[in-house]
C-alpha cells in the first residue's frame, strides 16, 4: 500500500513541477499589479499598449485590470467610466496609491473637493508623484491652507519644471500673505516654463501697479497682450495705465480693444496699430439658449447625416466655446474618424487633450494638424512645447524652427530655442539665437542676460560686460548681474568702474551692510584710505557686529599706524567671529610690537646689555690672568730642572 501511495504521488509532484497547475493555485494579480507601477515610466505609446494588453491578460477581473480600463476610459473622455473603475479596483485593493491618486485627481477635475483631498492624500502617502501634489495644493489654496499649500506646489515644481501652472499658483499665495518679492520670483519661473503664461504676465503687473511703478508695469502687459491679444483684461489694464499718465488717445484705443465703447473696427487708420489677431479662434461667444439651440440643430443634422463631416467639425467648435470638453472631444473625433481635412479640428482636439495631461494623445493629433496643414504654426509650437518639456531635444528643436520660419517675428520662441540651444551647451547656435531675439528686441533683459552669460564663459569679457550694462539700464536692482560686472571688472583690472559700480549699489540698497563692504575694500585697495574707512563705519553702523568690516577697519587702522584702534577692531572681530584667522594673526602682531611706553622698555634693555658687556669683560679679563698665572709656574718649573 505505501508503495502503491509513492507511485501515485510521483506523477502529481512531476505534474506540479512542470508547471502544470489544472487551474488550481495560480494567482498573477500580483505580477500584474506590480506591472501597473510601471506604465508610468513608458512614453512610447505602443508599449504603453502592450503593457496594458499583458496587465489584461494576467488579471483581467482584478484590481490591475480594472485600473487599466480606467486608463483607457480616461483616454477616450469617459471620466465617468473611469471613475467608476477606479473605485472598483480599490474595493479590490484598498492599498493601491495609483488608483487612490488618480481617482483624486478625477474627482478635482469634477470639482469634488473634498473626495478629491481624500484620494490623493491615499496616493501621496505612498507615491510622490507632482501631478497629485499639484492638484492637492491647489485644493488646498482654493481653502487658504497655505503653508501646506505651499509645500505641494514646491514638492511639484521639482518635476513639473515645464508646468507654469505650479509657479503661478505659488506666486498667488505669495501675493495673498504678503511677499510680493517671493511672487515675482515665481511669476518669473512661470514665464521661463511659458513665456506665454496670461497669469503671470498679469501677476507681475499687477505687482508693478501695486507699487506704482506704471512703466514696468505696462511693459509687462504689453508682453501679456502678444500672448493673449483677446484678453480684453490685458486691454483695459494698459488702458487704466494710459490714463494714469496722461495719454487719453492710446487709453481710448486700449478701451475700444478691452470691448468699453465703440468697437475695435472703429478705430482710424491712422490710430494706432491693431492688436494681433488671435491665431484660432473658435467659435464666437454667444448667449446660452442661442448656443443649445445651434448644438440642437447640429445633432439633428448629424443624425440625418450621420458621415456630415462638417456638422461634427462645428459641434466640436460649439462645444468647446462652452466649455464642454468632454463633448467636444468626442465631435472632433466623429470628425476625425470621418476623415476630417480641417487642420485646426486636430489642433483644437490636441489641445483638449493637453488640457487633460493626455499628452501622448495631444501629440497624436497635432502631427495630424501638421501633416494636413504643414502651415499650422500653432499646432508646430504646442509639438514642439511638449517635446521640450519631455527632454526630446532634437525634435523641439526642429519643430520651434519650423514655427519660427512661419512667424519669424517672435522673440519669446526664439528666445525659447536659444536657451534650448544653451542647456545643449550649443552654445554658438545659442549665441545666434539670443542675437536674433535682440535684433527685434534690443532691451529684452532676459535675453542680454543670457547671452552676456555665455560670452563671459567664451571669454569675450567686453561683449559680456556690454550686455550686462544693457541689464541694468532696465533693471537697476538686479544683483547677479552687479555681481557679474564686478567680477569681470575684477579680472580686467577695471577698479574705476569697480568703484562706480559699488557706490551705484550702496547707493540703491543703502540698508544692506555687505555693500558698504564691498566698497569700502576697493577703496581700501585704491589706497583711498579716508573713504575706505567711511565705507566701513557705515556697514558697522547697520551691522555692528560684521567681523568682516571690524576685521577690514582694524588691518586698515594697522596699515596707517593707528594701533590703539586697530586693537580695538581686530578684538571686536574675532569676539563677533572667533573663526576669523586674519584677525588673530593681526592682534599677535600687535602684542609682539605694539608697547604703550617704548622708551623706559628700550632703556631697561639698555642697561641689561651693559651688565651682561661688563660680566663678559671681566670673565674674560680672569681667564686670561689665570692663563698667565699658569703659564709663569711652568716656566719657573722648567728653568729648575734645567
């Protein structure tokens, strides 16, 4: 019996060992939800596909299979039907970050906050990923939690480097408590992101006209209305500026252009140039019941005509002038499955995708809008913006210059692929590119800022000084390039415009205590002694306790002979920073020479030295009478032998 028993257990254990499992015991939910945490990292579209296509097959009914179909319901605008699936793959998996965190995101699209919070605070407790601290920090400033607030936004821009959306909302909570020159450093990071960001154009303005500096602030919109020129916020700003300064003719035509009284058109030829038109617009606003009625009408005629390419072309126009994307998504792809010729029906569809994070599928559909209408320049510039936010140089390259030969008059993309070229460390197509900004735009600060950079990096220390001069005329307050220019005068050994350049910035920040200091070491250096010591007195009377400027002062004092003060100084520096050698070696010197009553010293020295000469005199004078001594017994001693 027992040998019965082994021969019937060795064919299971075969069986078993081979793989063979008679559907019994086999679990791949777990392989395919590891697989999940993976799709992340894909970018090509037909892998992402495949990915999918196994995470299916390995568990179709499970958390992983449910959580995939809610991708590909995202995909196709079915937010419903995501959302649906996300919920049951966490009834499956409570513990699943990814569903919890893009369920979150869903819901904040919906506007459910508060369920919204809920998930992707589930997501983020196990996955830092920026898109659910992004939306978690923009619920979070929509309730003024605005540390944690701030905090999301941070933990987001350290990936979404690309996304001027973060910035700008860091930069409005800045502006809600107070620091307005922390906002303007993240409006600023905003326009680096999207030099066409509305948001932080007018951010910036508004923080100029906060502070009445009106000409700053008009420039600013000026670059917001190149952006934007249907933003008739942009148009009645400058023309509240313009009144402000007394030019009631360009405040009227910026009035005319912001829809306050007669109409645009009706401005003479000889007024001043109109705005630029918008590059696509959609469909003209319109009341609401006479937009339900023109969709109405649409959808009857499509269901009269189901393959009316073009009824599908204006619905998806309608729609997305209602802001219902959802609806308008799908008319545009009932018109791109009808093999729509319209290159704008693919560009508007791209950027809905955009809109939605759904960037592969943007990019999809923009080449379409391109390999229509090649023209397209709008569709070639959102390309090319996605391709450089997702490190694919070479083709934002190509794509930012075939917009450029489209619109060859447009600083902010030359600028754009200038500074592509420079992260390239291209750095001579980067020069080109900045001097191309510059051609049209000879006071862009950025752009002479950044070419002045790289012609200091090549060497070329008069063109780099030359554009940092540039910098300043416009922007007086900028220290980096102060900092720069002193640096190159430096090396140049230009001390004249060293010293200019240092009395301009004390001057312009007078309270800061380090550029007293500064100034007072050139003119230290000058051996402009008087002024050096001013310049140092006034950082101390801001900061006593600077160890630089005492330490600075007292080798100062020592220099000119005026010990008791350098004393003084040098103490003063090391008791403010004991770390500070310079002024330890500098007191050493001053005890080993400094002595308040040098002639009774030098006197007792004196007579030390004469006793010491007169006991030498007199050893010497026994040695040798004790030598003669000898001497005269041998010679006694010898002459009686003898």
């Amino acid at each position: 019996m027992p040998m019965i028993r082994s021969y019937l257990a060795l064919p299971c254990a075969v069986l078993m060992l081979t793989g063979f499992t008679w559907g019994l015991g086999s679990d791949n939910c777990p392989k395919a939800l590891e697989l999940t945490g993976k799709l992340g990292a894909l970018h090509d579209e037909t892998k992402v596909r495949q990915a999918e296509a196994e995470i299916l097959s390995l568990c179709p009914d499970g958390a992983a299979g449910h959580f995939v179909t809610a991708l590909q319901f995202e995909r196709v605008g079915n937010l419903d039907g995501a959302i649906a699936e996300y919920r049951k793959a966490l009834q499956l998996e409570r513990s699943f970050p990814l569903a919890s965190g893009n369920l979150g995101l869903l819901y904040a699209q919906k506007g459910m906050n508060d369920e919204a919070s809920v998930e992707l605070a589930r997501g983020l407790a196990s996955i830092s990923n920026p898109k659910y601290h992004k939306a978690m920090a923009l619920i979070l400033a929509e309730r003024k939690v605005y540390p944690l607030a701030i905090y999301h936004f941070n933990e987001a821009g350290r990936e979404l480097t690309g996304d001027a959306g973060v910035f700008t909302g860091l930069a409005e909570i800045y502006v809600a408590i107070g620091q307005q020159g922390k906002a303007l450093e993240e409006y600023r990071r905003a326009l680096a992101a999207d030099p066409n960001s509305e948001k932080a154009h007018l951010g910036i303005a508004s923080i100029y006209l906060e502070r009445n500096d009106l000409n700053k602030a008009l420039d600013e919109l000026k670059r917001a209305a190149l952006s934007s020129p249907q933003n008739r916020e942009i148009h009645l700003m400058m023309a509240d500026i313009y009144t402000r300064k007394g030019d009631k003719k360009q405040a009227e035509y910026e009035r005319l252009l912001g829809g306050k009284g007669k109409t645009a058109s009706a401005v003479s030829p000889q007024g001043p140039p109109p705005a630029p038109v918008a590059a696509k617009p959609v469909a003209e606003a319109r009341p609401r019941a006479e937009l339900e009625k023109a969709i109405e009408r649409l959808k009857a005629t499509i269901k009269e005509q189901p393959d009316a390419v073009a009824a599908y072309e204006e619905l998806g126009n309608l729609y997305r002038s209602a802001d219902m994307d959802n609806e308008a998504i799908a008319a545009y792809k009932g018109a791109v499955y009808r093999n729509s010729t319209s290159s704008d029906v693919y560009l508007n569809l791209g950027i809905l995708y955009e809109k939605r994070d759904m960037l592969d599928e943007a990019v999809v559909a923009y080449k379409q809008a391109v390999r229509v209408k090649p023209q397209n320049a709008d569709a070639r510039l959102r390309l090319a913006d996605i391709y450089l936010n997702r490190g694919s140089n070479a083709q934002a390259v190509e794509q930012y210059g075939e917009f450029l030969k489209l619109r060859p008059n447009s600083p902010d993309i030359q600028l754009k692929l200038a500074r592509l070229f420079a992260r390239n460390k291209e750095t001579n197509l980067a020069i080109e590119g900045y001097q191309a900004v510059l051609k049209q735009s000879p006071e862009n600060v950025d752009a002479n800022r950044e070419i002045a950079a790289l012609y200091r990096m090549k060497g070329l220390n008069d063109k780099a000084i030359e554009h940092y001069k540039k910098v300043l005329e416009q922007q007086k307050d900028d220290m980096d390039t102060r900092n720069a220019l002193v640096s190159l005068y430096v090396k140049d050994k230009r001390y004249d415009e060293i010293t200019d350049l240092l009395k301009g910035t004390a001057e312009l920040f007078p309270d800061d205590p380090n550029n007293h200091y500064k100034l007072g070491l050139i003119y230290d250096f000058k051996k402009d002694y008087d002024d050096a010591i001013a310049s140092y007195k006034k950082a101390l009377a801001l900061k006593p306790d600077h160890a630089r400027a005492l330490n600075a002062l007292g080798r100062l004092y020592l220099k000119t002979g005026r010990l008791t003060e350098a004393k003084e100084a040098l103490e003063a520096a090391k008791k403010a920073d004991p770390g500070l050698e310079e002024a330890s070696i500098l007191l050493n010197n001053i005890r080993d020479e400094f002595n308040p009553e040098p002639h009774k010293i030098s006197n007792k020295i004196g007579k030390k030295s004469k006793k010491s000469k007169s006991k030498k005199a007199k050893r010497t004078k026994t040695s040798k009478s004790g030598k003669s001594a000898k001497s005269d017994k041998s010679k006694t001693k010898t002459k009686k032998k003898h």
